[in-house]
C-alpha cells in the first residue's frame, strides 16, 4: 500500500458522492442482490453474517456502532454500511 487511507474522510466522500445505505438491514439485501462493492461494520456488529460475506470486501471499523453512526454524521448508531456506489471515494482501497 503506498499511502495510509483515512477511514473518515474516505467514508465522508463516499456518502456525500456516491451512494451508500445504512443499517444491517440493507446492507444484507444490498449483499444478496449482488449490489454491494463493499461493506463496513463496527467493531461490535451483531451480525455474524455481514463480517464474513465471502463474495463482497468488508472493512470492519476499529470503533463501535456509535462511534461509526457519528462518523457518518448520523445521529444514531450504525453497526453496518454498504457501498452501493463509491463515488469519489477511494474507500474501495482500503
């Protein structure tokens, strides 16, 4: 990897440029219908299943579910997110 990327601002772009669904919910149907380019879970996601899709990257955040909400400038917590769409995001590096 040449360069460190910065988690945030990846995920801040990929938000605001592209698309991206919240919840475990989603992101289990986005998974399904072969929609999904990546998924990120916090460090205490309740779903067994998102952290070990075989057929989509998954980055699991080093913070947990409310750390993550407020990293997405959500004002509820988010234990899983899928990139539909990257946008202008490099996220999909990571």
């Amino acid at each position: 990897m040449s360069e460190e990327i910065d988690i945030s601002k990846a995920l801040k772009a990929a938000i605001s440029t592209g698309k991206v669904e919240f919840g475990v919910d989603q992101t289990e149907k986005a998974v399904k219908a072969g929609k999904a380019q990546m998924i990120v879970v916090s460090s205490n996601c309740p779903a067994e299943a998102l952290v070990k899709a075989k057929d989509v990257k998954v980055h699991v955040y080093s913070g947990n579910n409310m750390e993550l909400g407020a990293l997405c400038g959500k004002p509820f917590s988010v234990s899983a997110l899928v990139i539909l769409d990257k946008g202008t995001s490099n996220i999909l590096n990571l």
